[in-house]
C-alpha cells in the first residue's frame, strides 16, 4: 500500500532554553528528528516530508543527508497548518502517517500496526493512556465506546480533563480523506490554532471511523519539551538497549551506568564494567572484556582482548587477545595485531603494532609502524612532527627500544636493533644492531655541592 509520511518539526522548543533548535537535540547521540526520520524511513514510504520553521536551515543542514523533503511552514499557525503545507506532496490515494519531530522513541512495529489499519479504512490514532494527562489532548468516546473526536487540555471542560486517555499525535489518515478535511480546518479555540485533531470528529462523523490504538508503553509516545523529559527519554532509550544486550548475552555490569550512542555488534560472553560508553559502530568479538569507564568509538575489538578501566579508543582496530590500558588512548589509525600491548599513559595515532609488540607505558607513538615483538620502552617518543609536516617512524621485527627515547622521523630501526635508553635518534639503525645516542657520564670524585653563604 503506497505510504506518505509528514513529520511535524516547526515549532520552537521555547522550554529547552535553548539557542539549538529541539529536534536537533540529541538523543543516544543522534539528534530528536533524526530518530523519528530513521523509524519513518524504515516503513520504506513513498514519500517522506518534514514541515520545518524555527530554525529551518539549521535543521535542514543537519539532516540534508537523509534525503527527506522539506517543506517549510514560515508561522506555526498550529498542526493542521503545518500538515496542510505538506498537502502537494500527499498521494491521493494510500495512506499518510503523521510524525512528531519531538517523538523519538515511537516503534516501528507500532508505525506498520498503524499504518495496516488505516489501509483498511478508517482513520487509525495512537493513543496513551497517562496518569498524568494534563497538557495533552484528551480522546472523546460516545456512549458505544467509539472514538468521537479529541478536545485540546485548553479547551476541554473540567470533567473532560478528567479523561486519562489522550492523543499521542500519532495518525496514520487515509488520503481519499485527508485533502478534503484539512480544507475544512478552523482557528475558532482557546489557542487561535488550526488543529490537526479536529479531523477526528471529521472521521467520525463521515463514516469513515476511527480505529484507536492504545501504545503498550508511555516513553514510546512521549514528547521531549523539556531538557528533563530529554534526560528521562535518554534513560528510557537506554534501558531498552541495555535490556537486549543482557538478552543478547552481554554482560553488563550494571545496566543504568551503560550507554549506546550507535551500534554495538558482539560475540558470545562480552563483559561490560559499569560507564562505559559506545558511539558510532563498535564492533566485540567474543570473551572481550571492557573496564570500567571506557569510551570506545568507531572500534573493532578481536576476540579475547582485554580494555582495562578509563581507556578512550576512537576509529581503531585492535586485534584479538590485545590488552590495551589502563588509562590508554588510542586515536584513530590505530591498528593493533593478534596478542599486542598498550599500557597505561600510552597515546597512539596511526600507528600498526605487530603482533605481541608492547608500548607499556607512558608513550607517543603517532605515524609508526611497527613489527612484531617489538619492545618500547617506557616513555618512547615518536618526534612525528616538525611544526609543519607529519614523518613516518618504522621499527623491524625484533627491536627493543630503551626507555625514554625520542625516535626523531621520519627515522628507521631494524630488525632485533636495540635502541640504548634516552637516545634521541635522527638516523637509521641497522638490523641486529645496538645504537646509543646520548651524552657519555662523566663521573667526578668528591664532588662537593655549593653551599649557602649564612
Ligand atoms: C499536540 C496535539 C495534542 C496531543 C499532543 C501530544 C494538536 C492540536 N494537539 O498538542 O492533542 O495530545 O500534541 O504531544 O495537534 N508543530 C508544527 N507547526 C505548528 C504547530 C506544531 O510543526 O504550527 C509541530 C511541533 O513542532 C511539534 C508538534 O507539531 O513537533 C506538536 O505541536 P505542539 O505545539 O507541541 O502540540 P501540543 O500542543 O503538544
Ligand atoms: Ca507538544
């Protein structure tokens, strides 16, 4: 059945306090609207549009990627306004779905629930039902329990406020309907508004009827006005992640101290310590264990590796049975082979460890590549940069750097060559060899120490 969906995003978002526009605020780190236009672009629709105003370029610019139209509404004159601009857009035939930019959490399974009734007929809304209705349009019913039409908090009687089923702003309308009933559309309420919820009195009356569908949860419905409700739908989100990992056979050590900003895919027994965060596409393999207060982003992590607490891994490789921090930051261009160490106060970029090489600790290592069983010494330095241009340092199989060495590059060491500690190197050493570039000691006896004048 051909499908349009409208997603409603003018308004201004006055209670975040905010110089962002609301939809732009992210959620699980990707902003409000993205949500909703990732759960509407799944349906596969025939056409996607999304009334913008406040904000329109900001909000455009931001999401110019998801290939949506973008329908502008220049005064929030209320939401069957904003649903009549999207009307040229609208097929004549099939169903539309109406989206709120500020409803992130709504299901997909709910979407195509919806979506299948209207398809046979009536106009189908989501409704919620809340302990707490204040604010929200209240759902009518007559005497045979059928939906009649919804009246705003604003203009409903007391006894109608009384009601605690309300309108999520959810609608999937057929468009045989909608042209028309958008066309008979009036500003004569509390709010001077046209109201996209006067055409379920419409429906109603016509005969044509309207299907209610009752969500199971209130978070999926709920809107985001305030940075409170923000951080409540954040949690939310979360949990549900949270829930199908643990489901999945992750371990996490404790389920409100774990976010997921992306997708996270894992083998079988990951272990997870509390804080720790994931964005963007992180990949586990099985019986990885990741410490406490970790933020791994854009990562592959092979099986058995092992991140110790506190450890920031951004757009990096590590290979499987890896032991990397604690206290590690590995930038991206790090690629880590089968059985290699990154230990505490090590910062790498673009570097390639060989299998079973080890930087132990407090090192740079940027721009290198290095062998297998290579040993850095603690406080190595990769000298990659001259204030202007970035240089290479290469390390052969073997090699064992002494402590406190600066490797200038663009420099070469070779194979099993051992690099004497506190060196400064600024040429080549050759395979198997040792170098030693530092000031000789000199020792003088009985030295006596200056001492003060009283
Ligand atoms: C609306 C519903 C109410 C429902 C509630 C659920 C109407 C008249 N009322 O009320 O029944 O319980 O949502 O949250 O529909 N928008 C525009 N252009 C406009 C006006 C609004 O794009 O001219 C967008 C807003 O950006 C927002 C959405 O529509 O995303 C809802 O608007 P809002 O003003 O928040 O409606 P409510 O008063 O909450
Ligand atoms: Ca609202």
């Amino acid at each position: 059945m051909a499908l349009d969906i409208v997603i409603l995003a003018a308004g201004q978002g006055t209670r975040m306090v905010s110089d962002l526009p609301k939809v732009l605020h992210t959620l699980a780190g990707k902003p409000l609207l993205g949500h909703v236009i990732d759960a509407a672009a799944a349906l596969s629709p025939r056409s996607l549009s999304v009334v913008i105003g406040h904000g329109a370029e900001r909000v455009r610019e931001s999401m110019v990627a998801s290939g949506a139209n973008w329908v502008m509404q220049d005064r929030q004159l209320g939401t069957g306004h904003a649903v009549q601009q999207a009307l040229p857009a609208l097929g004549r035939d099939g169903v539309t779905l109406i989206l709120y930019g500020d409803v992130p959490l709504v299901r997909e399974s709910t979407l195509r629930e919806l979506v299948a009734m209207a398809g046979q007929g009536p106009l189908a809304l989501l409704t919620v039902e809340l302990a707490d209705p204040t604010g929200y349009g209240r759902v009518l019913r007559n005497q045979s329990g059928r939906v009649a039409a919804i009246v705003e908090h604003k203009d409903a009687t007391p006894e109608q406020r009384e009601l605690r089923e309300v309108n999520s702003g959810i609608m999937a309308v057929p468009n045989a309907h909608l042209h028309a009933w958008l066309a008979r559309l009036e500003n004569s309420n509390a709010q001077r508004e046209y109201y996209l919820t006067d055409i379920i009195a419409m429906a109603a009356q016509s005969g044509v009827g309207v299907e209610p569908l009752q969500a199971a949860d209130e978070h999926e419905v709920a809107g985001v006005n305030n940075r409170e409700q923000l951080a409540t739908l954040e949690r939310a989100y979360q949990q549900r992640r949270a829930r199908e990992l643990l489901l999945a056979g992750v371990t996490l050590r404790d389920p409100a101290r774990f976010d997921l900003r992306g997708r996270l895919r894992h083998g079988r027994d990951v272990s997870i310590d509390i804080n720790v965060i994931i964005e963007g596409e992180v990949e586990l393999g099985s019986g990885v264990s990741i410490g406490a207060n970790c933020v791994l982003r854009n990562a592959r992590v092979g099986e058995g590796a092992s991140i110790q607490p506190n450890s920031v891994i951004e757009d990096s490789d590590i290979g499987p049975g890896c032991s990397v921090g604690p206290f590690a930051r590995l930038r991206p261009g790090t690629r880590m082979a089968e059985g290699a160490k990154i230990g505490n106060f090590v910062e790498t970029k673009k570097a390639t460890i060989g299998a079973r090489s080890k930087i132990s600790h407090l090192s740079y290592v940027g721009d290198a590549l290095l062998g297998e069983d290579v040993n850095v010494g603690a406080g190595t330095i990769t000298c990659n940069y001259d204030g202007v241009n970035k240089f290479q340092t290469t390390i052969g199989d073997g090699a064992f750097i002494g402590s406190n060495t600066a490797l200038v590059a663009p420099v070469e060491v070779g194979r099993n060559a051992t690099v004497g500690a506190g060196s400064v190197l600024t040429s080549a050493v050759p395979d198997e060899a040792l170098a030693v570039a530092r000031g000789k000691q000199r020792n003088v006896e009985g030295w006596k120490r200056p001492k003060k004048k009283s």
